[in-house]
C-alpha cells in the first residue's frame, strides 16, 4: 500500500509577499526539481489540480497584480476621445443645417454634434432646432425666455480657447475671446405679430417671387430681405430664384446651396414658403418691379405693391440688393435674424464637408481664418493696385483702361487717395505686419478663403513665409472631395463660409458682404473674436519705416483694442444691417430685456 503523501504549508505575511520581487516570487512558485512535460501535464490536469495551494497561489497573485494595474493607471484614453475640444457643431442644425458648427452654421451644424440651436419662437418659447430641422418646444425657459444652453458650447470653447492649448502667455492672449457682456439671442415677437401670422400662413391668393443676383453672400442678404418682404405684404413666397452670375457662371439653385425644407419649417409660423406657383396662378401674369429705390419702407412696399397685389396675385421683384431699409420695426428685425441665423442652413452635402475641413485645421489647435480679397477683379473694382510687384500693377491698370466700367470706387479719387482712406483690400505683406503686431504666433494654422490671388501663390509669399502653417480647402481637402462642386463659385463660397464661421478667430483683409455676413454670425454666436483691420489710422504707421518694430506693435494693438468683436449696439449705428449687428433687436442680456 502506497504512503500518503504529506503536504506542508508555509505562513507567508501579505507585507512580505507585497516586498518580494517577482524574480523572488518565481522561486516560490517553481520547483527547482526538474519535470517532465508528460509529468507536468498530468500533475496540473488531474482531477484534483483546484486543490494545489500553487494554483490559488498563483490566481491570488495574478488578481492582486491587476489591481494595482488598475488603480495606478488610467485605463479611460483606451477609449477613442475627441482631438476637438472647442468644436462644437457651428452647431449644425446646421452654421446650422448650413452650418452650424458653431450657431451654424447656420450656424453655425447642430444635427451631427448633437448640439442644439434655439431661439424663440412666436409664442414666447424656447424652440430648438433639431437635425431633421423640425422645432421641439422646451421647457425650463430662462432670462426673457431664451435658454442658456444655446451658447453654453460656445462658452466653454471660449474657456479653453483662452488658455491657448498650452501656447505662452504672450501668443496665448492672441486667441483670447472678448467679453460677449452676456449677450445671448433673444427673439421675442410681439403679440400683434404673433396674431397676424394665422392668417398670413394660411394665405393663398398672394404669391411673391424673386429674382436674386450676386454672389453666394449678397444672395443670402437678399433673401433675407425677400422673406420680410412676403410678411409686409402677406403674401406667400416662392422658393427664391438664384439669377446665374456672369462672372463665375454659377447655374447653382437655392436648393443646391441652402437646405430648403429646413429653411420652410423655420419660417412655419412666420412666412409661407412655397416651391412654385399653384396651378391657380400660372397662367396669371405678374405685376414686375425692376427699379425699387434703395432702402425703402414697410410703408413705401405696401403702399406701392399691395393694391396691384390684391388685383393680380403675383408680384415680381428683381435686384433686391439694399432695397429694403435697415432700419425697420422690431418684430421685422428680428425676423431678419431668424431667417439669416436660423433658417438659411446650407444643403448637407455642404455643410459636412465644410465640418470636415474645419476638423482638420482644428486637429492641432486653435486656427485663424482670413478672408483674403486678393483677386484681379477686385483690385480693379476698387481702383486700388495690389503690389508691391509693378508687373501686377501695371496688369490692373490696363484692365482698368480697357474696361473702365468695372471701376465702382470713387473716380475721382486717386489709387494713393483710397489707401489712405482705407478703400482698398489688405496685401500680403499688410496682413502679415498686422497678424504680427497682434501677436499672432509664428506656429499659428491660417485658414485663406477666398478666390486665386492675383500672381497665384507668388502673391502669398510674405504671409508663407512668416506664417507656413496656411491652408485653404484645396489644400485640406481629400483627393476628390471638392469634385462635386466644381465650377460651382457659390458653394465653395459656402464651404469658406463654414470654415471661417468655426475659426477661434476671423480676420477679413476687406470689407464685404462674407465680412459682414461672418461678423453678425459670430457675434450671434456669443461674439467669437473678428478682428477689423483699421486700414485708415494704420496705415500711415505702415508706411512709417522709420519706426521701432516694439512701437510699431504697441500701437497697432492700441487701435485694435475696440476691434476684435467686443459687442457693438446697432442703434448706434443707425442704417446699418441688423444681421451684422444684432444688438439690442435680437440679442439680449439680463440689463437688456425685449418686450415680447
């Protein structure tokens, strides 16, 4: 009869187990006596093996050991996290089914991001602007009934923006955000507007049509203007006709550049939009207007259009650029905003390209977009000339000789005159100086937008080299992806639009209307920094070599200090466009309440 055999064990305190190295622990775990696999292999699969003190030894450890894994590490970045900490949207409901990532696109962007965009609607309440662009009421309505979470995403892409991701004191105050003074949309209408409106959408027997010119931006403005003008009169407004542009040959329709059902959901309880006429007023033959004055009333429209209206059926306005005043009753005001922040989103297919190119310029920070207004038909349309090269300026004064008619600036003046007067765009050089004196940081990621610079790259050469880190959508875009939209000025105006919009900062090197379109979104937005060149009292410091580079500095950012998007009430500002600047009509702060 065989001997049992008798097993041993040994008390081993956990504070000496915790000491021992694993070279240590390895001894205790293996015998130095030699087995065989086959002896092995029956040992460790017998029935028996869960009773081995070496077996729960050994789980023992091994739970021990990924315990202390687990807590002296973060496990969390296994998990895919955002290389975008300030990228929200421009909102995409959107800048903004347009978009939004950041209202917008409008806005803005919301829908992929998940972010909301909101605004009041006619009865007072909170409204968000949800992906399929239909309005969901909210509750929890705060200050004049707007919510705070509207803006929250902006706030928090300030915060970070501020602290520069890491950058140096000195280049991080560059990205700083101004001071929004807690303004926040604030979009009210009164009760009359709201008691109007039930019959004015029911409405059948009035229909509006318009003819819109220009590029992607000046018809936008247009638009806006198109949608108030259908309320004045109470008429119904066919989805508006985007005139082909001479000039780039643009055959783009409304539907191809703004996403049309979202544009007539927002804009339910406000206006009818229709896509074309019923078959009731076909045939009818529309009263035309082809010579409206510039900036006329509600009054002047009804007066002059609402009898024939009535008689008719159908009107037709062409050429609505500035037609309709820019100073116009509050509710009017705030539709202008509506329809400019809220319901003109760009067409998807946009709108997730433009995110897309925004992603990229943000993939390793914060980026500035320019708006360069470099191209040959804007040097001779303002009379100015490009340099510093005299090949190209003497390429823009024959064109002006030979066409003479293209000249829109002021004839009279001479080219030396309109710079001084800060008439003419910003040159490469100009921007670069400017960028400097601002502290912009030699590492900063530029976004260009805008058309081929007169003398192609040759022409950016000084902000290269100061700045190498510049981009346009050409260059971030993927082999094919720009495919789509070629020939197509006024979507890849929009696209520059959607990268600009999302940028921590926006700089225009001229007045127009993206400029101006970008400025109202981004103050919309929770003004997001927009630098104003202020051409005319710098530049005589431009043209002054003999300055100190430190002086120079000082006193560029000294005159910029009220130019970097601070909020700017309109109603000092009489005459000018509510949807640039939308303080106090459609934005609003706990010292600044609206009637609703």
């Amino acid at each position: 009869m065989a001997k049992s055999k008798k097993l041993s064990y040994i008390s081993v305190p956990s504070q000496i187990i915790n000491s021992l190295s694993s070279s240590s622990l390895q001894s205790l775990l293996v015998s130095p006596k030699k087995y065989s696999k086959t002896s092995f292999s029956k040992r460790f699969f017998s029935f028996n093996w869960y009773k081995s003190p070496r077996f729960w030894f050994c789980t023992l450890f091994f739970f021990g050991l990924f315990g202390m894994l687990k807590l002296g590490f973060i496990l969390d970045p296994l998990i895919p996290f955002s290389s975008y900490p300030c990228f929200t949207r421009q909102t995409q409901d959107s800048f903004p089914k347009g978009y939004e990532k950041s209202l917008l696109s409008f806005a803005s962007n919301d829908g992929q991001n998940g972010q909301k965009d909101e605004f009041l609607n006619d009865n007072g309440q909170s409204e968000s602007l949800i992906p399929n662009g239909d309005l969901k009421s909210e509750e929890g309505i705060e200050s004049n009934g707007q919510k705070d979470s509207f803006l929250e995403g902006h706030r928090q892409s300030k915060a970070v923006m501020a602290k520069g991701y890491g950058e140096s004191v000195g280049e991080s105050e560059f990205w700083k955000q101004p001071d929004g003074m807690g303004y926040k949309p604030c979009l009210g209408f009164s009760r009359d507007y709201r008691k109007q409106s039930e019959a004015i959408v029911k409405g059948r027997r009035k229909y509006l049509l318009v003819v819109v010119s220009g590029g992607m931006n000046q018809q936008r403005n247009q638009i806006v203007d198109a949608v108030v003008i259908a309320r004045i009169l109470g008429a119904a407004l066919v989805v508006p006709i985007l005139q082909v542009n001479v000039i780039w040959g643009d055959e783009s329709e409304f539907s191809d550049i703004f996403d049309l059902e979202h544009f007539k959901k927002v804009l339910a309880n406000d206006v009818r939009i229709v896509s074309s006429l019923p078959s009731t007023h076909i045939m009818t033959r529309p009263v035309e207007e082809k010579r409206t004055p510039l900036h006329v009333s509600p009054q002047w429209i009804r007066a002059r259009y609402l009898k024939r209206l009535n008689r008719e059926g159908v009107l037709l306005l062409r050429g609505l650029d500035s037609r309709l005043s820019k100073d116009l009753p509050s509710d009017l005001q705030k539709l202008r905003c509506k329809v400019a922040f809220h319901a003109l989103h760009f067409a998807p297919p946009i709108l997730q390209l433009g995110n897309k190119l925004a992603e990229r310029m943000r993939s390793k920070g914060p980026y500035l977009a320019l708006h360069l207004r470099m191209e040959k038909d804007v040097w001779v349309r303002t009379g100015c000339l490009p340099g510093p090269s005299p090949e190209y300026d003497e390429i823009i004064n024959n064109e002006r000789k030979q066409r003479p008619e293209l000249l829109t600036a002021r004839s009279n003046m001479t080219y030396h005159d309109r710079k001084l007067a800060g008439l003419c765009p910003l040159n490469a050089m100009e921007v670069t100086r400017l960028l400097k004196a601002l502290g912009a940081p030699k590492n900063a990621r530029i976004y260009w937008a805008g058309g081929e610079p007169l003398g192609g790259k040759d022409a950016l050469l000084p902000l290269i080299t100061e700045f190498p880190h510049l981009y346009n959508k050409e260059d971030l875009a993927l082999p094919g992806e720009l495919e789509p939209f070629a020939n197509k000025a006024s979507v890849m105006a929009a696209i520059d639009y959607i990268v600009s919009e999302n940028s921590d900062v926006f700089m225009p090197s001229h007045g127009g209307n993206m400029g101006h379109a970008i400025q109202g979104h981004r103050a919309y937005a929770g003004h997001k920094k927009y630098i104003t060149p202020n051409k005319r009292h710098m530049l005589p410091y431009f043209l002054n070599s003999s300055l100190p580079e430190a002086e120079f500095n000082r006193i560029i950012k000294e005159l910029h200090n009220e130019s970097l998007g601070q909020p700017e009430l309109r109603n000092s500002k009489e005459g000018r466009d509510v949807t640039k600047y939308p303080v106090p009509e459609c934005m609003c702060n706990d010292s600044h309440t609206h009637s609703s």
